[in-house]
C-alpha cells in the first residue's frame, strides 16, 4: 500500500525532508551542513510524528549518529592503518544510506528498518 501525499502540511514535511537528505549529501564537500540536518531532524520531528516521513526523521538521525560513532573509530584508529579502511565503508554506508532514504521518500515510502 503506497503512501499518498495529500494535505499542504504534509507536503511540506515532505520538501522538508527532501531539503534535510541534500543536506546530509551536501556535508560531503561542505560538513557543516551535516550539523544543521541533524538539528532540523531534532526540531521537526514532533511535526511528522504519526506519519512516514517520522521514519524517515528516524533513518536520518540513525544516519548520522552512526556515522558519527564509526567516524570518530576511523579516526581513532588511523593510527593501526585500518582507520581508512573504517573510514571509506562509512562514507559508502552513509551515501548508501542518504541515498536509499531518498529514492523511499521519492516514492512516497515510509522506511521499513531503522
């Protein structure tokens, strides 16, 4: 059963979920952007609770926080070497991530796991 889209605010919430995964994109030539999709997820997301696009405020949360997580691992251990082993799977994880959520979002799709 496809979701529809239908009443302005909801459409709204959609554009703002669209605007926040360009962000996430955007932070891999300019990471700051990351930080202000992390807060937009925080400060918007009691606006989309009891719709699919809260899974998707979920997903972009999770996103970042494990992107974080192995971010910081990666750069604690370069030190070993396998540091930018870490750090090249997380940035494949987290387009493969920005990337998915969008084409669900694109098609009106709630994400099924978090």
């Amino acid at each position: 059963m496809e979701n529809v889209v239908s009443t302005e605010s909801e459409k709204a919430s959609k554009s703002l979920t669209t605007i926040i995964y360009a962000l996430y994109a955007a932070s891999f030539l300019v990471g700051i952007t990351i930080i202000a999709a992390i807060i937009m997820n925080y400060i918007k997301k009691d606006d989309v609770a009891g719709t699919f696009l809260e899974s998707h405020f979920r997903w972009q949360m999770r996103t970042f926080w494990f992107g974080l997580l192995w971010g910081i691992i990666g750069i604690v251990s370069m030190v070993l070497v396998v540091g930018i082993f870490v750090l090249i799977a997380n940035a494949i994880w987290m387009i493969y991530r920005i990337v998915k959520g969008w084409l669900r979002l694109n098609d009106n799709k709630p994400m099924y796991a978090a």
